[in-house]
C-alpha cells in the first residue's frame, strides 16, 4: 500500500524554484518513498524523528528531509535543497511551526 503526501510551505516554496528536470527527479523519488516509507536516515537533535534522503542525479548533493507518520500511512514532505543548507533550513521550520517535538 502506498502512503499518502503532504507537502509543507517549505517544501513547496523550494520545489517551485528548481529546475523542472530536477523536479522530475524529486517526484520519482517521493513516488519511490510512498512505496518504500522505512527508506532513509534517522536524524538527530532537534530533527529526531525526522529521515532525510539522498536525491540522487541532482548536483550539489540534495536531500530531502520528511517524516513518516504511521497511523496515518503519511509522509510529511518537510524540505528538500542543497546539503550545506537543507538540515539548517528544516530545523528553522520546525522550530517556527511547531513540528518540533
């Protein structure tokens, strides 16, 4: 069965400024995560409970940073960018939002 998405602000507002090749790229990962949702690496600190993936293809070394929500087959899209920047823009977000544990 494959989970549900949804998108936050940031995640959306990053998405629209790629390129629509590196779009492409995005969506086929996020579909390859819906099936597979246990996929990627556990984040620490203010990010705990959180993974992100390596968006492979894309240079300057992406990821894309979510969370699993299992009782309710989601996957919550937080971020996605550049590595040098990606970790320091989601905890920024999670922090403001709420997200934060």
């Amino acid at each position: 069965m494959l989970y549900d998405t949804k998108q936050t602000p940031l995640f959306a507002k990053q998405f629209k400024k790629m390129h629509r090749n590196e779009q492409e790229i995005i969506v086929k990962e996020v579909e390859n995560l819906r099936a597979n949702p246990a996929t990627g690496e556990d984040l620490v600190g203010v990010l705990k409970g959180y993974k992100s993936i390596e968006i492979p293809r894309i240079s300057g070394n992406f990821r894309l940073v979510f969370r699993v929500l299992n009782p309710e087959k989601l996957i919550h899209l937080i971020a996605v960018g550049p590595h040098r920047t990606i970790y320091g823009e989601a905890t920024r977000y999670v922090k403001e939002t709420g997200l934060y544990r």
